[in-house]
C-alpha cells in the first residue's frame, strides 16, 4: 500500500461551479514513495523543483480543513498556472543550478519510485520524478538515473466543467544525476485543452477502479462472505452438540410441571446457582457492553452510507469527519446500552 508522504498542491475550487474562460483553477501536488519509508529530507526535491529555499517562500499553505487535519494532509498551492480554456506554451517553473547534495537527493528519490501526486479541480494526476535505466545492466551501481524536467498537462473539458486531466513527461527532456556533480536544469510545463463529450457527472468514473487510488473504502466482498459462511458452521456445529447433551433435560422440561415438580434436578438443571449469577463487575460488564453496541452502531451506519455512495473517492476528509460524528452522536447509543443491561443486572438497586 502506497505510503503518502509530503505534501499536497491544490487548487481550490468548487467542482460544480461554472466555469469561466481563463479562470485560474488550483492544483495540489504531494511526493509519494510506493514501497518505501523515508524522512523528511525528500522535501528538498519539492523545494527545488519550485525554486524555493523554504516551504513559505514560494509555496502558498492552504487551510486545512477538519477531516484534511484528521488524514494528516498539508495541502500547499503550486505554482502551475492552468486557467480554465487557456492553451500555454512551455512556460518556465524554475530555472537553477544543482548543487552535488541536490542532485543525490534527487537521485535518491527515483530509486526509491517517487512519484508526484497532483489534484486539479478535485481530479487526480500521476507522474513520476524520474526513470531508472536498468535495460541490459545486471550491476546496480552502473544504472543510470534520470530526473524529468518537462511535464505536459492534457485537459479534457465539457461546456463548463473539466472532466479530465492527464499530465505526460517527455523522455527528451531529463536530466542525469547518476554522479554527484553539479548539474544546470530547467524545469518546464505545457497545458493543451480538449473538448470531450463525457458528462459532468461520469468524469470520476475511470478514477474508480484505478489502481493507484486509495483502497481505504474498498470492500472486500469474498471475505465477508467467507466470515459470515465460517461463523454461520461454526454456531450450527455449537447449537448441534448443545442440542445432543441436552436433549434428554429439554425433553424433561416439556414434560407436565405437575410431574417435574416432584423430581429432582438433575443435569445442567443442578448447576444453574453456579451458572446463572451475577457477575462480580457489573460496571465493567455494562460499559463494555455499551462500547460494543457503539461500535456496532458506527460500522452500521458508515457501512450504509458507503452504500449510498457518500463517501466518494477524492472527497478527502469526509470519512474521518464522519467517523468522529457518528461516533459522537452513537455515544448515546452506548449510555444507553450500559445503563440498561445495570439496570437489569442490579433491579430495583440500580441508580
């Protein structure tokens, strides 16, 4: 599973808004290493990609909101400049010279796969830093590694409304930082719009089963299906051998009361003084019993409105926002719950 680290660039805009022609539109970028932990010294390829000796030079912060502070995410504005219907040339983001600690850094970077990660009008973008040249080379210390300094971004758009975006990387346009020299670079982006007959409201459709996407919301059908079959044999094995050693008292118990009356108890009967107390923590019992029907009530009901389709793929914080809300509103469902079970465990004597 990816492991999202960084930061995010975003344009901020409302999806449904109209359009206007040369209206500039955010875009939220983030470095993301696939299978890899690193720390924070990758922020320097992000730092130099923009010119920028700190975040807070050229980066603009966003406010986050409630569910983007609860996912961790810092989303920042890029410098990309994509306004709505307005074609650009290759325009420069930054123009420098790398120092040799610059250059491993970035070197580090493609081989660990870091890709960037980038929203525009909500919509998500892929593109790699760089490339790892490994075709015919069986030693790792002779590849070859190559930073990309040209991304070309390809807007589809519908009347008022983007519906998608690609970005593509020239191969002509790398950079080697295979050694640790100091290495002039140039980093530029283009932006093409197309008109596409695809709907406003199925441009998240191909988003859906991308492979790239978070999985947090993904249901795993087969292993539900294979829980619910495993417990379903495993309470029928249960109630079948229960059912077999006590066959003979149930047989009893529907017997006239007139004649039970007059036998003595035998079987599981005997044992029900040992069986059926009271437990010595009621407290502790009850609260954990409100705590499980809570748990449950909050699985049900965000188990329900996924169904429904509210929590969509890059509606980045609604679930943690919803999971805390649920959770606060279901404490009631707890109270209640643990005061009910005291109440019939203590009688008259419960507060």
């Amino acid at each position: 599973m990816p492991l999202h680290i960084g930061i995010k660039v975003e344009m901020m805009s409302l999806s449904m808004e109209t359009r206007l022609a040369h209206s500039l539109i955010p875009v939220k970028l983030m470095l993301i290493s696939i299978f890899h932990f690193v720390n924070q010294v990758f922020l320097l390829s992000l730092l130099v990609i923009y010119c920028a000796e700190t975040l807070s030079d050229n980066l603009e912060k966003k406010k986050e909101s409630f569910g983007e502070a609860l996912n961790g995410d810092r989303l920042t504005f890029a410098p990309y400049k994509l306004e709505f219907l307005a074609d650009k040339d290759a325009k420069v983001i930054c123009k420098k010279r790398l120092t040799k600690e610059e250059v491993a850094q970035f070197r580090t970077d493609v081989a660990l796969d870091y890709y960037v990660q980038m929203y525009y009008d909500d919509l998500p973008i892929w593109a790699f830093l760089g490339k790892v040249e490994k075709d015919g080379i069986d030693d790792p210390n002779e590849y070859r590694y190559h930073i990309y300094t040209f991304y070309q971004f390809e807007i589809y758009y519908h009347k008022d409304h983007v519906i998608e975006i690609l970005v593509r990387v020239d191969p002509s346009f790398t950079v080697d930082v295979t050694n640790d020299v100091e290495v002039d670079v140039e980093f530029l982006y283009t932006v093409v719009w197309k008109e596409t007959n695809t709907p406003f409201e199925k441009r998240m459709d191909k988003y859906m089963g991308s492979s790239s996407l978070p999985r947090h919301l993904e249901i795993h059908w087969f292993s539900i299906l294979n829980s619910c079959v495993t417990i379903f044999i495993l309470m029928s094995c249960m109630g079948a051998i229960y059912l077999r050693v006590l066959r003979k008292d149930i047989y009893n118990l529907a017997q006239d009361e007139e004649f039970s009356d007059n036998q003595e108890e035998t079987g599981w009967k005997s044992l029900h003084g040992d069986v059926f107390r009271y437990p010595k923590c009621k407290y502790l019992l009850s609260s954990a019993l409100g705590c499980g029907t809570q748990m449950l009530a909050v699985v049900v009901v965000i188990l329900c409105l996924g169904v429904l389709g509210v929590f969509q793929p890059y509606d980045r914080g609604v679930l943690p926002t919803a999971l805390v809300i649920i959770y606060a509103i279901t404490s009631a469902v707890a109270g209640f719950s643990a005061v009910s079970f005291y109440h019939q465990l203590e009688g008259s004597n419960s507060v």
